[in-house]
C-alpha cells in the first residue's frame, strides 16, 4: 500500500456515466477511496451497500468517498444505479490507479482497501484487508479517520 505520510498521486478515471474525475478535483478536501475487488460480488455488495447506509455518517465529517475497481463504466453504471450507491465509482481498467496506489492483488485485480487523503492531498491512512472476504465497517473506518484526526 502507498505509504501514509507521502504526498496522494493524481489521476483521472472515468465514472460510471463516463464523465473523467481527477483526484485533483477535490483539492483542499478530504477523501477516502475505497479500493474494492467487483462489481456486483457478494462481499463488495454488502461493503457498498453499507457505506451507502451510512453515507451521512462520511459526508458530516466532509470525507468524499471514491469507490475503484477495475470493472468497466458499464459495469459501475449498472451497479451503482441497481445498488442506488450515492457515491462516485471509478473506473480503473487499466488497473494504473490500482497499481500506483499498492492496491492491486497477485490476480490483477483491486484489493479491498482504504486510503484516506487529506485536505493538503495527503496519505493520512493506507491499509488493505488480509483477506477480501472482510471489509471494513463505517464505524470502523470512521474511527480510525477520527483518531488521526483527533492527533493531528
């Protein structure tokens, strides 16, 4: 994983609708992109589908969330609409964001992982699940954005 304390690398994917997003669009905000494995798999549904659940919970701290797999813009698109998720998806199928991040598995695929930038862009939380069939709750992820937070 990229390591806390190191300046977030920009880029620019496409969201579910095409439209390109840059990190840099959020500039002077807080961020967290949740890195996750696919669209539409049990784990990853259930992850989304809370974090969706509990969107105020992220939005009354002015954390932006960003949802990055390596699935296409139509896949995000059918899944963000179905799922009626209230947060951007991203498009890495080129997996470089993945890559640049230390989020991409053996496989090829994106790990479940969070990395949480801040408003001067940069890596305050970096971590991946050891194993992709756990994620980490909004209460969990929270608390560990509040303690940083909190100590800063």
């Amino acid at each position: 994983m990229i390591a806390e304390g190191k300046k977030a690398p920009d880029f620019t994917l496409p969201d579910s609708t095409g439209k390109e997003v840059s990190l840099s669009d959020y500039a002077g905000k807080k961020v967290l992109l949740v890195f996750y494995p696919g669209d539409d798999t049990p784990v990853c549904t259930t992850q989304l589908c809370s974090y969706r659940d509990n969107f105020s919970a992220f939005t009354e701290r002015g954390i932006t969330v960003l949802g990055i797999s390596t699935n296409t813009i139509e896949s995000h698109e059918s899944f963000a609409s179905r799922n009626e998720l209230p947060f951007t998806l991203l498009s890495d199928s080129k997996k470089k964001v993945s890559e640049d991040y230390g989020a991409l598995n053996f496989l090829g695929m994106s790990e479940r992982a969070y990395v949480y930038i801040d408003e001067a862009g940069t890596v305050r939380l970096s971590f991946s699940e050891l194993l992709p069939l756990f994620y980490r709750s909004t209460q969990d992820l929270l608390a560990q954005i509040d303690s940083f937070s909190n100590n800063a």
